[in-house]
C-alpha cells in the first residue's frame, strides 16, 4: 500500500486538498492545545515537569513519562478549544467525501467541547468507541494534602478512553453513498461480527515505544481495528491530520488501506517517517492465527474479565 507524509500545520494544509479527496479520518488531535505548544514540547524535552504536565504514579517501580494535565484548562481555553476544532472541523470536512468516517481520540473531561464544535461544524454524530484500557490519567489525592486525605480521589482513575464517531451526511440512501463514494457504513469485524463499540485495549506496549518515541503513541492492535472499520468496502484513503509518531499510517499500512498523515512537528514528523515500516510489521503472527484472536474477544464475558485482570493488575503493582 503506498502513504505520504508532510511535514504542515494541517490547518493549512487542508485547504490546500481538492474537495472529497479522503474516504476517512482516524485522529488524534492535541487537546491542551498547549501541550503540543513550542513552550510546552521545549519544557517536556529538557525534563522540566509541572504545570501541563504531571508525572502518573510509578508502576511497579518504573517511572512514568509525563503526561498533559487537562484540567489545568480554564474557560478561555475551553473556549480557543471549541474554536479550534470549529475551524478544523469544516475544513475536514470538505476533503471527505459524502459518508465519511471520522474516528477522532478524546477525554473524558474534554470530549462535550470536541463533539459540540464538530457538529456544529456540519458533522454528523455516529456513537462513541469505548477503548477499554487502565490510563494513568485521574485518581490522585489532593496534591500537598495527600496525608490530610488519603481516603479522597479528586477525579476518578480513568478505566477507558473515548473514541468519537462522526459522518459526513451521507446523498441519498446509504447503498446508494456506498455505490457512489464507498463509504457511509463501516467494515464489519466478519461475516459472523459487526464492528463493537467496546474494543479491550492495552496500553501501548514498550516495544512500540521504542520504535516510535512520541509521548502519545496509541497502541498498533487497537489503531489496526479502527482503521480497518473506517473504509467499509476497503477502498478509499485514510487520513491522520494529527500523526505524531504515525501509528495511524502504520496500523493502515498494516490493513492494506492507503493514507496521509500530517505532523506539524518536525521532530515528531521524522519519528514517523522513521518508525512506520517497523510497527506496521509487529504482531505479524498473530494475524496469521485471526480466527483465534477474534474468538478470544468475541465474548462479552472474556472482555470483562480482561479489563478486570488489568485493573487488579495495575492496582495491587502500585
Ligand atoms: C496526541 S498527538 C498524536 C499521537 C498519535 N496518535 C500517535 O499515535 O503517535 C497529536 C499530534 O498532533 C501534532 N499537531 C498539533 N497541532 C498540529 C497541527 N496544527 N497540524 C498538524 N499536527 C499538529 C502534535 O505535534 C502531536 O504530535
């Protein structure tokens, strides 16, 4: 399969695109807007912590990269966020055709900002992926008075991931948009299996990590399941306008779909550049063997027992 990559602030690089030039969108945009700032990622590099970023409790004695604290956000910033993805919105959505899919990466504190600028940017609603995963994100005590009260958490520790789901409203019926321009439904799992909503996840292992080293690398087994759903008859383009270090493009390259991820750092663009061919080449074997895998999630009792197994995991390491 063939990728591009550029080097551009997708904003405008977006208007630069024909019209209905991509079949779906599977991103992951920075939320803080801060965090991914010169001032912000200059901070990060040099290892100075505090303000956007916090570091997570030590797992099982290893330390933890830091992460962006969201809710350090206050109303002007909410505000520059709805604004942000206002704009990006309707500039994304003139380069998908009618029917296409928008799988975009949120929180749990921000996702109502992100929806509400989508739709009123002109995108349709579709659901709401739940990535089952044990974050880092959430469930401290109250800083400097962890003693004072230590039965408190201040937020919940974070057990999942939201995935948003949109569409470009769809001309005609759906078998008429799927004839047409390939798109409007998603690629079923199976034969036997839609594509579900909750999909169990991992924390993005460190052997990805050390191929790729961006601070928001998602995991290649979930990346390949959503990019897989995004073209439902397998044709078409897949863009990440987003890329970091590129797990999208990989996880396409890994389906058999094309794409074009975009990255505004450069730093972060060459990681991408750099890391692609090996991710998309992990877990090979495991592919071989899809029946077994697909069986192994197919009961919705194993899911829970799975995310269960993570939690107590993580919880008795801490
Ligand atoms: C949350 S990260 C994406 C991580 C990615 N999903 C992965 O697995 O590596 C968001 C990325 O968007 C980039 N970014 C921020 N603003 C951008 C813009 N205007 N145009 C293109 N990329 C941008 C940041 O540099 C950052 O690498």
């Amino acid at each position: 399969m063939t990728y591009r990559l550029y080097n551009n602030d997708c904003l405008e690089w977006l208007d630069e695109q024909p019209e209905n030039s991509f079949e779906a969108i599977v991103t992951d945009p920075p939320y803080g807007l801060k965090e991914y700032s010169e001032k912000e990622q200059l901070k990060l590099r040099r290892g100075n912590k505090g303000g956007m970023w916090r570091i997570p409790p030590a797992l099982g004695g290893n330390i933890r990269s830091p992460l962006p604290r969201f809710t350090v956000l206050n109303q002007q910033d909410i505000e520059n966020l709805y604004k942000f993805f206002s704009i990006w919105g309707v500039k994304a959505l003139r380069v998908v055709v009618p029917g296409a899919h928008l799988f975009v990466a949120t929180n749990t504190h921000l996702s109502h900002v992100l929806c509400t600028a989508l739709t009123d940017a002109g995108w349709e609603k579709r659901g709401e992926i739940v990535r089952l995963v044990q974050t880092l994100k959430g469930g401290d005590r109250p800083k400097n008075a962890e003693e004072e009260f230590s039965d408190v958490t201040v937020i919940p520790r974070s057990a999942w991931e939201p995935w948003e789901l949109f569409r470009k409203p769809i001309e005609g019926r759906i078998q008429d948009n799927l004839r047409k321009w390939k798109t409007g439904g998603l690629r079923r799992d199976s034969a036997e299996r839609p594509f579900t909503d909750l999909v169990p996840s991992e924390r993005t292992p460190q052997q990805e990590r050390d191929i790729a080293n961006h601070p928001s690398l998602k995991p290649q087994r979930f990346m390949r399941k959503i990019v897989y759903a995004s073209l439902p008859l397998g044709e078409g383009r897949v863009l990440d306008p987003f890329m970091g270090g590129g797990s999208t493009i990989a996880a396409a390259e890994s389906v058999g779909y094309d794409s074009v991820g975009v990255e505004i750092d450069k730093q972060y663009y060459q990681i991408a550049a750099g890391s692609i061919a090996s991710l998309t080449t992990l877990y090979i074997e495991e592919e071989k063997t899809p029946e077994v895998i697909k069986s192994n999630f197919d009961s919705q009792e194993h899911v829970l027992c799975y995310s269960q197994r993570q939690l107590f995991s993580d919880t008795y390491r801490q």
